[in-house]
C-alpha cells in the first residue's frame, strides 16, 4: 500500500543545525552550522502527522545527541504522533569500519 514518508532534508532549513562528529574522535557530536532552525527534531512528528503524514525518514546529521534519554524521548515523540520511524539515512564515513 502506497504511504507518503517525509525525509528530515526536505525540512534540513526549518530544523537549522545540522551535526556532525567533533575532532576529538570520541563519538562526540556538534553543530556543523551556524544557525539554529525555527523546529527542533522532537516537534516534527507532531507536526507532520497534523499534515496526514506518518512516515518519517530521519538524517544521521539532525540528531543533536544519541544518548539514550534523548532517543527515548523521540521515540516517545513518534509514538505519540502515530508516526513511524522508517529509516535513518547515515551517508557519513565507512559504516563498515570496525573503530
């Protein structure tokens, strides 16, 4: 069945930062742009099924941190909306390097 899915770079300006590993080599993220968006990723759910949308597709560099609570809290986030988390789209170095 046919399903209209959003990728979060059709929003990349709403939602400003993007982020991307620090030069320490730790894992660490940081903004890789200047400006913050008018959106946080948290509020797209909410906001994209209000639009009939309930297929979400997510882009490695919008996540402004991986630990846990944070992915806890967009999952929660998602639930709420009924939308489903597709896919997270990673383009960023060698995902089948062991480090």
């Amino acid at each position: 069945m046919p399903r209209l899915s959003l990728s979060t770079w059709s929003i990349h300006r709403p939602l400003g930062l993007g982020y991307g590993p620090a030069d320490d080599g730790i894992g660490r993220l940081v903004p890789d742009q200047d400006e913050p968006g008018s959106h946080s990723l948290l509020a797209v759910p909410s906001r994209m099924a209000a639009h009939g949308v309930n297929t979400l597709e997510i882009c490695h560099f919008h996540f402004p941190i991986t630990d846990q609570s944070y992915l806890d809290e967009l999952r929660t986030s998602l639930d709420e909306a009924g939308v489903e988390l597709f896919s997270i789209l990673i383009d960023a170095g060698d995902i089948t390097a062991e480090d």
